[in-house]
C-alpha cells in the first residue's frame, strides 16, 4: 500500500513535494477492578498519513494533508481533494527533508519483550502491582489499567527519505485505598508511562504509594499563606511545561515567545539558574525517536544554559519559516540538577515548609506560566517531623516562581522529564484552611 | 460509505460469539470531518484523524474480551471475530452476573443538518475563518497571535448487540476563536466559540462575541491574582458547567462507584447541595454538541436528574457497572473510538435554571467576583475536592462593577460546602459546545457542560 500511494504521488505533477508514512500497531489492553479482571482487549490499528504540498506565486506553497484508514479506498479522489485544499492554503515556504539532511542514528525506543508478547508483559506489570499490594496489607488496589502498545511507522518523501522506527510504549494506571478516619477512605491515584516495563520501576512506585496513601488517611489541610514549597516526583512532570513552550519555535513564529536569545529567561533568579534542553536521544526516553512526523532525526538542543535562552528547538516547518536550523520535534525535557540535596532542600526556615509530592494538576499555563495545583498529596515539615497534608492548593507564575528555585541533585524520570527529582519554590501562596 | 450496509455482517459476528457466551455485542464506528484554520501567519485546511473500525465483545460471565480491527470489511470482522472467540477459549467462562440485552429493538437515526456544510465551497469556508481572525486583528493592536478554526464532525456508528441493531449518524459544527495579545511583557490568551450539531449554520461567530473576546483579553492583561481566600461569588453559565461537571458529573460516574472511587455512591437519596440545586445529564438534549440517539453500548439516550433539590439521586452508568451494582442503565457507556474501552462518560451536563436574573444576582454582591470564561478543572470524586480555573473574574463592589479584573482565578474546595452555598440560581442554561473529557488523563470524548449563572461563597486560591 505504501509503495502503491508513493507512486500515485510521484507520478501526480500538481505536487511539488509529499510524504507518506504507515503506521502499524497493536496494543494489549488489561482492566482490573478489584481482583477481577474487568476486561482485556486486544486492538489492531493502521493508517497511511499523506502530506502534499502545491506550488504557489511568490514562492509561497499550498499544502494538505490526508488518511487512509482502508486498503480498499480510491486513491485519486483523495488526492484530487487534498490538491483543492492544499491550493487554497497559501503559507510561506517550507521543504521536506532530504537524505543528507537526516542522519540516521540507532535511538533505541523499542523494548523487545512488548514487541514480542504485549499481552504478557500487560499481566506481569499487573500482577506486579497486585502482589506489592497485597503484600503490605492495609491497602486495597481498587483498579488497575495496563496498556503495552507496539508501533512500526514507514516514512518516505519527494526527496529520497525512506526511514522506518519502531516503538513501544507502556502504560500502568492504578489506584489504591485505605482506610481513613471514620469510615472515609482515601484513595491515591498513579499513572506512569515508559517505553518498557522495567522503567516503570513497579515495586519502588506502589511501595511510595502506600506510604502516600496510608499518609493520606490520617492528612490534614495546609493553612493559607506563604510557604516553602518543595515539589517533588510525580508533582515535577509539568513544572517546566511553560518554559518548554516559550522555548520551542512554534511560540515564536506565533509571536507569543518571551524568550530572546542571550536574555534571562526569569527576572532577578536569586536561585539555582535553570539549565534545559530537549533531547530526543535519550536511550529509552519516552521522549526520544529515530525520526519525527517528517522525517527529521532528533538532536540534543540546549535552550536555557545557566539560565539564559540559548537555542530554540524547530521543528521542521516551524525552521523554514524563522530561518532557524532544523532541530526536530520537541524531544526529552532533560533539565540539569542543582547543587543542593533532597535533605537540604527540606530544611525548614522561617517560614512554613511543605514537601508536595502530587496535584490534581499543576498545567502551567503555556502563554502566562500561571499554575495552580490543588494538593493531592505531601507534608508539612517542621522541626518536629512530618506532618500529612491533602486538599487545598498552591498557586503562583513559573516565571516569577523561578527566580527563587532550587533543584535537587537528586534526579529522576518521569514521563518525558530527565530532571531533578525535586525543585524547592521558596514564598509560594498556599490557600487551604484559617 | 454507509454504515448501515455493515449491520449484517455485524449481526453474524455477534450471533457466531453468542454460541459460546452468554452475551456479546458488536460497535462499528466511521468519524471524519474537516478543520479549517486561519491564524495570524498561516492558514491550515486539514481532514481531522479519521476513526474507522469495528470492536467486538463478548461477556464470560466476568471479563468483558474485546477485539478491535481498523476496518469494517467482511474479512476483518471474520478475522476479529476468530481472534476473540480465541481469547474466549482461552480466558474460559466464569460464572457471574447476566448482562440484560434489552428489549428488542431496530431504529436508525440521523441529525439533520439545516445548512449541509458540503453546499459551501472550500473557498466559502475559508473566507469565514479568515473573516474573524482579520476581524480579531481589527480589534485591536496588542493582538500577537490570532486563531479561528472551523471544524466538522460527521460520525457514524451501529451498535449490534443480540436484541438491537442501531445506526446513528450524527453532525457537529463548530466555530473557535483563539486571542494571544502582549503589551509591556504581560501576556494573555483566550479564546471562545460555539458548537452545535448541525451544519453550516453553526460555522459562524457574531461579531459581538468576536469583540467581547477581545476585549476581555485585553482587560487579562497585566490582571493581577485574586488574593486566595473565601469570596461571595457569581458564577456565570460557561463556570457554572465547569462546576457541574467537575463536582458531580465525575462523581456520579458508576464505574467508579464499582471501584469504590466515589463518595457519592453512599450518599445517593441524600442532601449534598441546596434546595435550589437541580443537575442533570441529557445526551438526548436536541442540537447539543455532545448529544445521541444511542450510546456505544445500544442503550437509547435519555435524560438523567442527577441532583434534585439538592438531593443527589442517581449515578450515570455504563453496561458493566450497571450488571454490578444492580442499577438502572443510563445512555452513558461511551467510548473514545473503538481502540478504547467503553466507561462511564457523561454528555451534556447541566445545572437546572432557578427564578433569578442574572443581572439580579451580581448586583446583590456586596463585595465578590463574577467568575467568567471557565478553563479547566479536576475531579476528584473519591475526596470531593475540586479544581475549577477560570480566566477571569470581575471585582463587584455595591452591586457593580469596579473594572478591576483578576486573572487567572482558581477555584479549590469541598464540593458539597460549594454546591450547600448555593443561594441563587439565574433563569436562564447556557450550554457550551467546545468542551472534551478525560477520564483521568486519557479517554478523550465530546461532552458539553452549563447551567444558569450561580451565585455561591467560593475558595479561591
């Protein structure tokens, strides 16, 4: 089928450029509630994505897209109808690819087990779940959901591009309960994803969620004020999400990006100075690929050094039209840790401090940076230990917030984030009780 | 393609599983649709992700088993159901609760559009998006980034279940606007529309509402954060049904009911509002953007009172949660596409109107908020802790409006404490059409939410 719409495409002289790629998979799905297995599924998915573009006056172009989902579909209307609406879109200029400007590397984002058996991985990584439970007593698994998908995509254009990846991608869900006071039971909710069932490092992720969750029963709500916060693990993942789409050259093409070249990227940082790149070479980086959705290998580009905007990561279209070099997707966040130990971190000072492990969701909001995030789980910590806290939230900008971060030297994997496992936020506002 | 020529192979599919399980049914579903956008520096005229394929499930009798195939050919389902009749042999049968099939029955249905949108050229529909984003430009001068996308959905889907053959058609149209302005290094986004099922006639965006946008973006810049504390506030439509849907739309989900996720489920005949509190979900609501005939598991669309007079009476369910908990179904076992599970999922989710004017109500604020153009939110329906933000609220002072302007606005609390402070309700739902759901972070499906503008005492943090 590839083959048979490449050259459908190169025979077509209304298109000065395309691209087609197939993507196959498959994913085995399992669904437990409780001990029983609520439900298993087995799914088969295939497409063909094509991409034309159309030469216009001034050396604009005109470009669509289509997919084909069924074998069996004509080709020559779709292609009629993306040349109609491919004519009518008349964007600045941008290229595909060619051969000499995608240097293959070996990124490795397969893991050959869920390439192999995904059905059998999906029941390990489960039971592993159920066992740790049932092992610490006193905590129930509510539900659990475990994805393992496989995906084979074949890429080639105009240009002579031919390149084909592989990826898997797991996914485990779960929720436990246990008792809390009264008859109030209290529930801590974990997703985490990988490429492969050993970084989801299982057994170490329930046995922090039974402490989270057993914590949580007996938690108290956070007073309203300005705290010391230390956000920490599964809290960590979209903390940098903001800065991450300043950096990226869609903000600029859009004209939205605060960032400039040799400019701070957070005023007057009387903190550790944020170091942070997107790699998409990181050896089973979730983030990580051979080659993105046109065809361009992933690099290491390191946007903020010590603070400063260095570099902007494009992609290809985005590159053509800022004349800026050709980066890739967005890859890994890969942010540089900072000097200071987790225990250093939590020192309390004068002010309340607070160790915030997990929020209903945090979303720095792209343009503006603000965040808030109501507290699903943490501590208040003190001189004289710890104490539980849940609910109320905390607030801020990243941009302001930074300027007084600390990050641990301690790092961590979570999601698409290489970083530091926990970033100190001193003077954040904290409304909950009183 | 038809859909409809699919229903008999679908039916031998069902009928070959039903020999060696007690119940089994087959879902056939065919989204596409068109995105047309016009920003400030490209234009984008693009066919959404297509959707295309059949799941088949079958019940043992404690597992539901399903398979999904990307095509709807007749060696496909043939090839599905082998697949699954495998994995049947393999998980055996267990004894356990009998699914009810329901009563018998064969319909199809189809949303009519009043404007086809295949009568507009593409040239047509272009125009309208390019329209609006010039306009926004017009507008004003701080305007960085401005984005209006035109969007058509047509989904078809057959439900085959060992009673019913159902087939639905459905349209939706909808028009988006997107503003990013900057001015002295403060930056602010927002963005607003409609969606309807329908056609052309939806593709359309006043231009009042173009400028209200605008302008309020423009009021967001540089806006200052609400100091967090308690506030006497009114909530308009658009918030309103980001409450309703994030306080006990989530957590009258049965699914998590059988989970033992959600508190509500030992509060059902109990007070967890005021008396002025009346919430519902009606897919069959006609015209809404998340309405349908039927849902992804045959059952017919029909309206739930979750919330009646404060009281809360009855959870939302899907086919397997209602089997377990011994409840009445309702048309809320929805699915992503047929790669996903079917859950609970709610549709159009509303709070019910009261007697008040909305006018009325924020000039009875001594000293609030008018909370307006909702974001997001966050449910959490084991604690009933919530998170709503809006972009944006008003500062009232003596019943009026002082200019002052907070931004972003975020609302955390518990949420009877919220719903029991409820102390008037306006008289007339709004019903957004834009809205998507997740079940926890992933599931994505069409929902809209609304309700009249509440006035109630709020966190904000």
């Amino acid at each position: 089928m590839l083959d048979e719409v490449a050259r459908a495409l190169r025979n077509d002289a209304r298109f000065c450029a395309w691209q087609v790629s197939e993507a196959r998979g498959r994913s085995a799905q399992r669904y437990q509630v409780f001990t029983r297995v609520e439900s298993r599924r087995l799914v088969e998915t295939r497409q063909w994505d094509v991409r034309v573009h159309v030469p216009l006056e001034g050396g604009r172009i005109g470009e669509s897209s289509f997919t084909l989902v069924d074998p069996a579909q004509p080709l020559s209307p779709e292609l009629d109808a993306a040349y109609a609406r491919a004519r009518l879109v008349n964007n600045p200029a941008w290229t595909l690819p060619a051969p000499d400007e995608v240097a293959a590397r070996a990124i490795v984002t397969a893991d050959a087990r869920i390439v192999e058996a995904a059905a059998e991985v999906g029941d390990e990584v489960a039971r592993a779940v159920e066992g740790s439970v049932a092992r610490a007593g006193g905590v129930e698994l509510s539900a659990s959901e475990v994805f393992c998908d496989y995906r084979r995509v074949h890429l080639v254009n105009s240009r002579g591009v031919d390149r084909t990846r592989e990826d898997t991608h797991v996914y485990a869900e779960y929720v436990l309960l246990a008792r809390g006071a009264g008859d109030d039971e209290i529930e801590v909710y974990q997703s985490r994803r990988a490429r492969g069932a050993a970084a989801l490092e299982v057994e170490q992720q329930v046995a922090d969620d039974i402490v989270a969750v057993r914590d949580g029963a007996r938690a108290v709500l956070p007073a309203t004020g300005l705290a010391d916060v230390v956000i920490a693990d599964a809290g960590v993942e979209e903390l940098f999400d903001a800065f991450v789409a300043h950096a990226a050259g869609t903000a600029r093409f859009e004209g939205w990006s605060r960032f400039e070249p040799g400019a701070h990227v957070v005023d007057g940082a009387r903190g550790d100075l944020l170091t942070l790149a997107s790699d998409a070479t990181v050896p089973g980086g979730l983030g990580s690929y051979a080659f993105d959705d046109v065809g361009c290998s992933g690099r290491r580009v390191d946007c903020v050094v010590d603070g400063v905007f260095r570099e902007r990561a494009c992609d290809r279209r985005t590159a053509c039209w800022l004349g800026l070099p050709t980066t890739g997707a967005w890859g890994n966040t890969v942010v540089a840790p900072g000097r200071s130990s987790m225990d250093e971190l939590l020192t309390p000072g004068e002010r309340p401090l607070f160790l915030l492990t997990r929020f209903s969701q945090l979303s720095p909001h792209a343009t503006t940076g603000a965040f808030a995030g109501e507290i699903r789980a943490g501590y208040r910590l003190d001189r004289g230990g710890r104490t539980p806290v849940r609910g109320g939230s905390i607030s801020g900008v990243v941009f302001d917030a930074f300027a007084r971060a600390r990050f641990s030297a301690e790092t961590a994997t979570r999601g698409r984030l290489h970083g530091p496992r926990a970033v100190r936020l001193d003077q954040l506002q904290v409304t909950g009780g009183g | 393609m038809d859909l409809r020529d699919r229903k008999v192979a679908l039916a031998a599919a069902v009928d070959d599983l039903l020999r060696v399980v007690p119940y089994a049914h087959a879902f056939a579903q065919v989204r596409e649709g068109t995105a047309f956008r016009a920003t400030t520096r490209a234009t984008a005229i693009e066919p959404l992700d297509p959707v295309c394929g059949v799941v088949l499930s079958a019940w043992n009798g404690e597992t539901m088993l399903e398979v999904s195939v990307p095509s709807l050919d007749d060696d496909a389902v043939k090839g599905a159901t082998a697949r699954l009749r495998d994995l049947i042999t393999r998980q055996g049968s267990r004894t356990g609760p009998a699914i009810d099939p329901g009563a018998p029955l064969e319909r199809d249905f189809a949303v009519a559009e009043h404007i086809p949108v295949s009568s507009l050229s593409l040239e047509e529909r272009l125009a309208r998006v390019q329209a609006i984003k010039d306009r926004v430009h017009a507008l004003d001068a701080r305007v960085k980034n401005a984005v209006a996308r035109a969007t058509h959905v047509r989904t078809q889907e057959i439900f085959v279940g060992p009673t019913r053959r159902l087939f639905q058609d459905l349209r939706r149209a909808e028009m988006v606007c997107l503003v990013v302005m900057e001015q002295g290094g403060h930056a602010a986004d927002l963005h607003g529309g409609r969606g309807r099922q329908g056609g052309a006639e939806h593709l359309t965006l006043a231009d009042d509402d173009v400028a209200h946008l605008v302008e309020d973006c423009a009021r967001m810049l540089g806006a200052e954060r609400a100091p967090g504390g308690s506030y006497r506030c009114v909530f308009d439509g658009d918030v309103a049904g980001l409450l309703a849907h994030e306080a006990f739309g989530h957590g009258t989900e049965a699914d998590m009911f059988v989970k033992r996720r959600a508190k509500g489920a030992g509060y059902l005949g109990k007070q967890v509002g005021s008396e002025l509190v009346d919430m519902y979900d009606d897919p069959s609501l006609p015209g809404e953007a998340a309405s349908y005939f039927f849902d992804h598991e045959g059952h017919l669309a029909a309206p739930t009172r979750i919330i009646e007079r404060g009281v809360l009476l009855a959870p939302l369910t899907d086919l397997v949660s209602a089997t377990y908990l011994g409840m009445a179904r309702t048309a809320n076992g929805r699915r992503e596409s047929v790669q996903r599970k079917a859950y609970t999922r709610m549709s159009n989710t509303f709070f019910g109107k009261g007697g008040d004017r909305h006018d009325a109500l924020v000039a009875s604020l001594d000293d609030g908020l008018l909370v307006r153009h909702a974001r997001n939110g966050m449910e959490d329906p084991k604690g009933w802790g919530i998170q709503c933000e809006a972009y944006l609220a008003e500062e009232i002072k003596g019943g009026k409006r002082t200019g002052r302007v907070f931004s972003p606005v975020i609302i955390t609390g518990y949420v009877p404490d919220l719903l029991t402070s409820i102390d008037g309700v306006s008289d007339a739902v709004e019903i957004g059409g834009l809205g998507m759901c997740g079940k926890g972070y992933k599931e994505w499906v069409k929902v809209t939410d609304g309700g009249p503008s509440l006035r109630l005492t709020a966190r904000i943090a």
